[in-house]
C-alpha cells in the first residue's frame, strides 16, 4: 500500500465531509426558491433532502470504489472477507442472491442495475411456467437455493431518494418486480409482504434506529434458510487511537450525512441477532487497523 493510500484512508472521512457541507448551502438556497418552509425549519426533514442532494452525487462514487466486493458478494462469490479467485471454488461459498428480496435502505437505487445482471425471472402473460413457479416460491415456507431474482422490495424511508431510485428500476426494465417500499426498516411490518428469500444492505444499517431490534426483525422477515446479505462500514476495534479518532469524527457525522453513525458494532450486532445456521460474515480482508471507515462484508443464513 503506498502513502497516499494510507493517508487517503486516514483522512478520507474529512473529505466526505467537506463534500457534505457543501450541498448545505445549495440545500438552503433550494428550499427557499420553493418557499418549502416546512422542510426548511423541520430538521428531520431538512435532513433528508440535504442527504439526498449528497448522495445523488455522492452514490455512484462509493458504488464504484466498493463494486469490486459488492457485485461478487451478491453473486455468492465473497468468503471469510475476501472474493473469491476466478475458477475458484469453495464448498462453503454462499449462494448467490435469489428468489424475493427485500433491499433495505435502497438509496437512489445505485444496486438496481446489478440485481438486473445478477437475473431476474419475471412471469410474460405467456410464460405460465415462470409464472407458477414464482407463485410457487412466495408461497413457500422455505428460502430457495437457485433461480433468478422474482421480487424486490425496495425499503427507503427518503422520499428524495425516491425519483432517482423509480428512475434507475425503470431503466432497468423492472418496474412489474421491484416495489419501493417509502417507509423505514422499523415499519416494514405494517407493508404486510411475505417472507423473503433474501434480504441485502449495503451501507444502511449505519443509518437506520436501534440497530439491534431492527436486524433482529429483519431476521423474522426471512424464510428458513433465507440468506441475508451484508457490507457496512463497523467502529474500530483493531486500534483504540482510531477507535478515539472515530469517535471525534462521528461528532459531526451523523449530524451531516443524514444520521449514518460511525461507530456502530454492526457485525457483532448482527452475529447475535438470532440463531444463523451458518454465518460468513468477516472484516473486509484488505483493510488495515488504521482505517477510519472499515468494512464487514458477507453472508448469514437462517
Ligand atoms: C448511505 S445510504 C446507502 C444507500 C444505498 N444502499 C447505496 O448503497 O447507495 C443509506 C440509506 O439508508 C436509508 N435509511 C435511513 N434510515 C433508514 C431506515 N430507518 N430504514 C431503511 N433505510 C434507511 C437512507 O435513506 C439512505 O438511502
């Protein structure tokens, strides 16, 4: 790793905030155009549209520094951290993503287009076969192991969030599978779906209230052998002087990037959710113990 890695890796929060403020100004200067004073004078919602401003440009950066896990931990291809070599095989390689899918925290849909590649099994009026068996799968008690993607429900509670990711599942031709569910992981109750197959987050448990009970629903929302699929950033606890560092960044954090914590304990968190079955959850391999924003990256199955 060479010194302006390291340094990148030391000082990298800083830059995300400097490109945070400043979208505040824009934000202001937004809301008061439209004479929007409720968002304007209501912090939760001010909040969300500056977050949404941020991410628009912000999202498709960080989709591409963390593609190069993200896309093989969906296609089953990441283990113990790390993705696995072309040609390798690994008999405890997880499954890639499959069956219905809920999607929390989907943002402006930056995932959209690999749920797409990954392959979707949509049922054509003519296409009985593919029609009964997806009916078939929702019913099932159990999660299923293969086949393409037959539903995604998309949890973003952002309302700003909203036009792009609609716009994204368009373009991607999915709009008979893909359903933006605008509410909060904390209410997915009250949209009544069924058992999913798989449930994804990518970078969002960062964000979403207590933690804990939340993981512990999304667990219930998956089926027997249901896998949940994972890439968060994590406190640090390789090093107390970067834990300490976090600490003083996430001061400011969560107040500028739309209440993301630094520091959350996401993996062990998860861990000790409920009873897995089988759980290939690691810290991402390449990162070393001065990384003010590490990773845990994997799969855990029900
Ligand atoms: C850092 S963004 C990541 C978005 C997307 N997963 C991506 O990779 O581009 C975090 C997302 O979590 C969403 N979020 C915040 N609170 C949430 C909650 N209570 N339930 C579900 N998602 C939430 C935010 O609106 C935001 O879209």
């Amino acid at each position: 790793m060479t010194l302006v890695e390291v340094v990148q890796r030391i000082v990298g929060p800083w830059l995300m905030l400097a490109d945070a403020a400043y979208y505040l100004p824009h934000t202001i200067v937004g809301l008061i155009r439209t004479r929007n004073w409720s968002t304007l004078f209501s912090w939760s919602r001010f909040q969300s549209v500056w977050f949404s401003r941020f991410w628009a440009y912000m999202g498709p950066q960080v989709r591409t520094g963390v593609e190069p896990i993200v896309v093989p931990l969906l296609k089953g291809r990441v283990s113990h951290g790390r993705k696995l070599e072309d040609g390798e095989t690994l008999e405890t390689a997880p499954l890639p993503l499959s069956g219905s899918v809920i999607e929390v925290g989907a943002g402006s849909g930056m995932w959209v287009s690999l749920f797409k590649e990954i392959g979707i099994e949509t049922p054509g009026k003519d296409d009985s076969d593919s029609d009964v068996r997806q009916r078939k799968a929702a019913a099932s008690d159990v999660a299923c192991t293969s086949g393409g993607i037959t539903k995604i429900y998309g949890v973003e509670p952002n309302k700003g969030n909203h036009t792009a990711l609609r716009q994204r599942v368009h373009d991607a031709g999915m709009d008979d599978i893909y359903e933006i569910l605008p509410l909060g992981v904390e209410d997915i109750a009250t949209a009544n779906i069924p058992k999913a197959d798989c449930v994804v987050t990518i970078l969002c448990l960062c964000s979403i209230p207590s933690p804990r009970e939340n993981i512990r629903a999304l667990y219930g929302y998956l089926k027997p052998g249901g896998r949940m699929y994972v890439f968060e950033h994590v406190c640090n606890r390789k090093h107390w002087s970067i834990y300490l560092y976090q600490k003083f960044i996430n001061l400011f954090w969560p107040h500028m990037v739309g209440g993301c914590e630094l520091q959350r304990d996401t993996g062990r968190y998860l861990r000790e959710a409920a009873p897995w079955s089988k759980v290939d959850l690691s810290p991402l391999a390449n990162e070393l113990w001065f990384q003010a924003v590490p990773h845990v990256v994997g799969v855990l199955t029900k």
